[in-house]
C-alpha cells in the first residue's frame, strides 16, 4: 500500500475518532444540563430556538451562579422565616392581597439572604433555575399574578395561586442543602 494512502487512513481515522469525542461530550453536557435544569432545559430550549443556543445559556447560568457563593439559611433564620410565612398563610383568608405582596417580599428577602442578587427580576429567575429549576417555572407565574394583583386585575383564586406556587419555591428554598450539586 503506498505511503500517502496509509497516511490518508490515519487522518481519516483520527478525525472519525475526533468527531466520535465531540459527539460523546456534546452528549454528556447535553445529558447533564437537561437533569440539572429539568423544565427549564426544555422551556430554553423553546424560547431560544436552538438546543446549541439554550445550552449555551444554561452553562453561562452554572458558572455565574458558581461565583455567587449562594449557601443555605442559618437554622436560626430558617425559624424565623417559617413562622414569618406561617402567619402570611394564616393572613390569606382575610387579606390575599396583603398575604400575596408579603409572600413575594419573603422569598425575595430568603433569596437575599442566600446571596441571590434580587435587583433584576428576570436575572434572579435565571440565577434560581440552577438550584430550583423544579420550581423556576412557578416562581415566575406567582410574580406575574402579583404584577397583575398591582394592576388591581387579580381575583381572588389567582392570588390563591400565587400563594402556592410562592409556598412551593420558599420551601424549595429553605430545603436547600449544604452540598450544591
């Protein structure tokens, strides 16, 4: 066989093996964003048309969140916080709008406290659907219903929602362990 055709094998070959690399390990992060961000991998996905694209977004969400040195609540504020929401649940029958606009300050001030930046609204969504991507999704319906409630164009059973979809991130919260994923 001669020289150049030999040489033209090993450069086939290590390019198949390169690509069959780059396959694998695009696999993987795909793989690894998709259990990590769950819903929100998808919901990415949609809205930025390109499975490249979201996963793009999505890495650059793990190593901004990987810098903010987010921890879990002191037990001591854990109490605090569980009973402060106790009373703004008991508060609902008598005032949902009073008990919604409490429950959106609460998990803003627990996320606060974690070491959230809380300024920017669609910025903490994205930083909060690393750790609570289960739960991102309701976040971000509870604070459209309080924007709503603002407007005076919530009923009733909408803020009954809001309250529930805030109970379920405040509880995701304050359950988040000392050893991030």
């Amino acid at each position: 066989m001669p020289q150049w055709a030999i040489a033209v094998i090993v450069v086939l070959l290590v390019v198949a093996v390169a690509e069959a690399a780059w396959i694998f390990l695009q696999k993987r992060r795909s793989d690894h964003l998709r259990h990590r961000f769950g819903p929100e991998y998808t919901r990415a996905v949609e809205e930025r048309g390109s499975r490249m694209r979201a996963e793009s977004d999505l890495q650059q969400r793990e190593r901004r969140v990987e810098k903010l040195h987010i921890r879990p609540l002191p037990l001591r504020d854990q109490e605090r916080f569980t009973e402060a929401w106790r009373k703004e649940q008991a508060r609902f029958v008598d005032d949902p709008k009073g008990a919604v606009t409490e429950a959106d300050k609460l998990v803003t001030e627990v996320m606060k406290i974690q070491g959230y930046p809380v300024s920017d609204f669609e910025q903490r969504v994205a930083d909060i659907s690393v750790d609570h991507a289960q739960v991102v999704d309701n976040y971000r319906a509870a604070n459209a219903i309080a924007r709503r409630h603002e407007r005076g164009e919530a009923t009733t059973e909408d803020l009954r929602k809001a309250m529930v979809y805030y109970r379920e991130l405040f509880n995701d919260l304050l359950e988040m362990q000392e050893v991030r994923r």
